[in-house]
C-alpha cells in the first residue's frame, strides 16, 4: 500500500529516536509469511535529502507484490531511521538481522554509513546490496555483498575514470584535485590522483578542506594561481552549492576548461533549482539524465509513477539520481529468488555472481566483488541552463553526457565557454 504525506512524516518521528519502532509496511499475509526486506534510510539527518530512495523500494514492492510476490509470498519492507549517523547504524543492522529477522539486506546510503555496516554482513554472512556506497568491499572480499551502483570494477579509482578520459582526449595536462574531508570524497580524490599520475597529467594543487568550509575564496585564488587545465572536485551537497557560487562570484581563472568530476549535490533537483545557469560548463558525474542515449526499458514509467508520488511528499521531485537504483536494488534481488526458487543466500548470491539483471537502469552483471563488471557512470555538461525553473532539467540538452563513450551524446564544450 502506498502511505500519504502525514503517514510519511509520522514515520520520521516514529524512528527519528532510534531503534524504538520499525517502519513496517505490510502486504497480504494470506498467503504465508511475507519475505522481509531490511534497510535503514537516511530520513532525518544532514542526508535526508536522499530519503527518496524509500520511493523506489516500495515501487518495487508494490510492482513484485501485485505479480503474485516472491515464492507465493509478498514482500514486507522493514525500514528504520538512520538519522545520517554512521554510528547509528550498525544497532540498526543488529536488530534487522536479530530481532526482525529479516531475509534479505538493502545497504544504507552511500560509504560513509555502509562501511560501518559491512563488517556485520561480512560477520553473519548476510546477503547486502549496496546503495550507491563507494568501494565498501574493498578489504572486507564479501561474497555476499552486490552493488546497485554502476561504479564498475575498481571503484575507488575507475569510478570517475570518464572525467579523467576527457582531459586526456582534450589534451589536457596540468590537473588540481580539490576534496571534502569525507570518507568519499578522499577515496575519491586519492583514486584520481593514482589515475592522474598513471595517465601522465601533471598534479599542481592538491588540497583537502573541512567538510564545514563555506568560503571557497582562498581555494579559488590559489586555482587561479596554480593555473590548471581541468580541476576534480570532491563534495558534498554544502560545499559543492558554496563553490558553484564561488566560481560565479570570484571565477577560476582562464585555464581551466574542464571543471567538477565527483561533487555530490548538482545531482538533486533542489540544487538544481538554486544554482540555475551557475551550473553552466561544469561536467559532473551522474546515473541518470534524461538524454536519448539513455532509454533503458522500464525507465521513463518507473520515472512518471516516482514523480506523482514524490509531489505529494515534497521530496526531490526528479529523482533521477538515487530512485531507480534502489528499484534496481530490488530487481536484483527478486530475480534471484524467482530463478533460484530458494531465499537460501548463498545460492542466491552464486547466482548473481553467475548470471547478468535486466534491470530499468540497463543491465547489470557483477564481479568477484559484486561490483559493475562495466563502469557506466556518466560525465554530464551543463549547458544551456537559463533561470531557475527546475521543468527545464526533464529536457534532453541541459546535462549533456560526454561519458561513457556507448552512452554519449555530445562533445566538451570548454569551461568558460559553456558559461558564456
């Protein structure tokens, strides 16, 4: 069933003080137990921004639970409040697993919360999908663990390989890697350096700032000072909005051509809104926008039903970016049970390691990691942005995929140029 805005903001409170009342959406029990799926969600909390993603987890209950459910029974979400705290989340997990006992594991956002809660899958070997988290089987091997996020192989240094390619077949040589001092954004700016310095291009500014910072002032006269050619940035949704003011306010000197790689932010709607025509030039990383080269199957429905619903909650109301990768996240699942006929977890988890999803973000096979056997991370320019009127974004032509060459569906423009 569908929950409206009061039900919604009812469940925020009812977890926002931990551990005290699961979330529990429940379907039918008439025909047996319902197979309980468990995840936190960021709800409250500096990445409440991201609590859209429960909008995809339940299309996709809703979707297998009115084709008849999984092994002739429905699916029952169990979702609890993380707050944004990393160290909130491995009490959730414990009573997930525990005292919930549910079948099977979405991770939390990203890899600063989902880190914390690896050790624990790896521990009782639970099967987990990992929710756009960077890198987090790395060291810990799980074969249990399977990514929703098309990052690729070697996350932590290919995952904004496409940026990187783009200097290189501009001719591009001199680089600056500016990031937050986040658990991200340093995997992040540490895999683009070795990739730098693999690739030839020469470092002149390598700088990590608090993640608090407002003033990017300082940080920009040094760009400019330092006079690269591309600059990698490394945010989060605060700093990225202080440095696209700061570039429109102070610039970054006539070198640069090529600008942004890996700030978190300019993906939401909201920042979208803000920022307007600031955002014009930079090319940042991206999922999903709305280019021709980009029509997977079951995507543009999947995109109409998340934004009816999203209006009524007054959440991001695009969701281009985190919404049909937690849907993926349940296709994954789903159609591992359906072939195996089991919810035994390690069968489930040979088979995804053995077979490719057709999912509505394209389709999917995983390595030894359960990492993207292919980086499909897009680099998106954006151009031609005027006001702030957010309608224009579900246009074709404002964030123009340079990135993965299969999906491609423009040139670089350089920097100031785009801007003008």
């Amino acid at each position: 069933m569908k929950i409206n805005r009061r039900e919604f903001a009812v469940l925020g409170a009812g977890v926002s003080a931990g551990l005290a009342m699961p979330a529990i959406w429940t379907g039918a029990r008439a025909q047996g137990q319902p197979i309980r799926v468990g995840c936190s969600v960021s709800l409250t909390g500096a990445l409440a921004s991201t609590k859209n993603s429960l909008i995809g987890y339940e299309l996709w209950r809703d979707d297998v639970n009115a084709a008849g459910g999984l092994l002739g029974r429905k699916v029952e979400l169990v979702v609890y409040d993380d707050q944004s705290s990393p160290a909130a989340v491995p009490g959730i997990y414990s009573k997930l697993v525990d005292v919930d006992k549910v079948d099977l594991l979405f991770s939390p956002y990203g890899a600063n919360l989902t880190a914390t809660v690896m050790p624990l899958a790896k521990q009782r070997d639970r099967i987990i999908i990992g929710i756009l988290t960077l890198a987090s089987n790395d060291r810990l091997k799980h074969d249990k663990f399977f990514q929703a996020a098309p990052w690729g192989p070697n996350g932590a240094e290919d995952w904004a390989r496409g940026f990187f390619d783009l200097a290189i077949a501009n001719k591009l040589q001199r680089i600056a890697i500016i990031a937050a001092d986040t658990e991200f954004s340093k995997t992040a700016a540490a895999g683009g350096k070795r990739v730098s310095e693999a690739a030839g291009l020469k470092v002149v500014m390598n700088q990590v700032y608090p993640p608090t910072l407002n003033d990017f002032s300082a940080i920009l006269r040094n760009l400019k000072a330092a006079e690269p050619e591309a600059v990698f940035l490394c945010s989060y949704p605060p700093d990225s909005t202080a440095m696209v003011r700061g570039l429109s306010e102070i610039g970054v000197g006539e070198s640069v051509k090529l600008f942004g790689g890996g700030m978190v932010g300019p993906q939401y709607a909201s920042l979208l809104q803000t920022l307007g025509p600031a955002l014009n030039g930079i090319v940042n990383f991206h999922l999903y926008v709305p280019e021709p080269t980009l029509k997977f199957q079951g995507i543009e429905g999947f995109l109409t039903r998340y934004q009816a619903i999203a209006k009524e909650r007054q959440v991001d109301p695009l969701g281009f970016y985190i919404p049909p990768f937690c849907y993926a996240a349940g296709q994954m699942l789903s159609e591992a049970v359906k072939a195996t006929g089991t919810l035994e977890e390690a069968k489930l988890a040979q088979w995804l390691h053995g077979n490719p999803v057709e999912t509505i973000v394209g389709k999917i096979a995983f390595n030894e990691l359960g990492d993207w056997t292919e980086r499909r991370v897009l680099m998106a320019q954006f151009r031609n942005i005027a006001g702030n009127d957010l309608e224009q974004f579900r246009q074709a032509g404002k964030q123009v995929v340079l990135d993965p060459p299969a999906l491609k569906s423009g040139d670089l423009v350089p920097f100031a140029k785009a801007r003008a």
